[in-house]
C-alpha cells in the first residue's frame, strides 16, 4: 500500500507515564506517535466502541495519546500485557482507516457542471455574460 494510503500511528516508544487514580487504580498514558486525522480518530471510536475490552483505552487526540487503567496491585507484567493489546489496536485501527480512505479515493468523482455555451464570435466570455445577466435583469422589470 503507498504511503498516500497508509497510516502509520504507533505507541511511543519507552515506558507509560503512571499516576494514581484512587486508591485501587494506576492510570497510564501512552503518547501516539504518527500521523491521524479525523478519518483515524472515527475509526479509533467506532473501533472502542463495538469491542467492549476496548473500551478502556481513552483516546485524547489534542495530546496525541491514550490512557488506561490497571489495578494499584497489577505488576509490570500485567501493564506490559495491556500496552502489547493497545498496539494491536492501533495497528487494527491504521488497517481500518487506511481502508476508508482507501474507498474514498476510488469513488467517482462527481462530474463537473456543464460549462456555459462559448462566446458568439467577435465577443469576450466576460461581455457574454454581462449580456446574458442585462438580458435576465431587463425582462424581470418589465
């Protein structure tokens, strides 16, 4: 697939930024590296939203990143088996808008309006027009 058709949004490489959320939870954020645009972000949502397992990963596209949850008792084996889930979805993701835009590129495009008939000879387009818009102005008041 060329690159024109592609995504290529991944996990940042390195660890998760944790920070407590409550007593029993660890919310991690995970920054995106990549290029998205709307076309991948509604993917990202349609994607959360029909597979309820992943529906803990919080997108928040003005940071480019991706926040979940794990228990405060989860080790890092646990954390690293959620962020291994997440780059699957995002490759998941990039496949699926890489498709949308893929048929948006192949629908026909809608045919240009019919162009105007040409200036009778010995006249500008411009001085055609002109005539044709008196012509129109001079029978509404009449």
């Amino acid at each position: 697939m060329d690159k024109e058709k592609s995504y290529d949004v991944a996990i940042e490489p390195g660890g998760a930024e944790g920070q407590k959320a409550g007593p029993l939870f660890q919310r991690y954020t995970i920054r995106l590296v990549g290029r998205f645009d709307r076309r991948w972000v509604d993917c990202y949502l349609k994607l959360t939203g029909e597979r309820p397992a992943l529906a803990r990963f919080r997108l928040d596209p003005p940071t480019s990143s991706v926040s979940f949850t794990c228990r405060a008792t989860d080790g890092p084996e646990e954390v690293a088996s959620v962020r291994k889930r997440l780059e699957e979805m995002i490759a998941l993701v990039n496949e699926s808008a890489a498709a949308v835009l893929a048929t948006e590129i192949e629908r026909p495009q809608p045919s240009a309006p019919p162009e105007s008939k040409p200036p009778e000879p010995g006249k500008s387009k411009i001085a055609s027009v002109a005539e044709g818009l008196l012509s129109r102005f001079s029978r509404r008041s009449s």
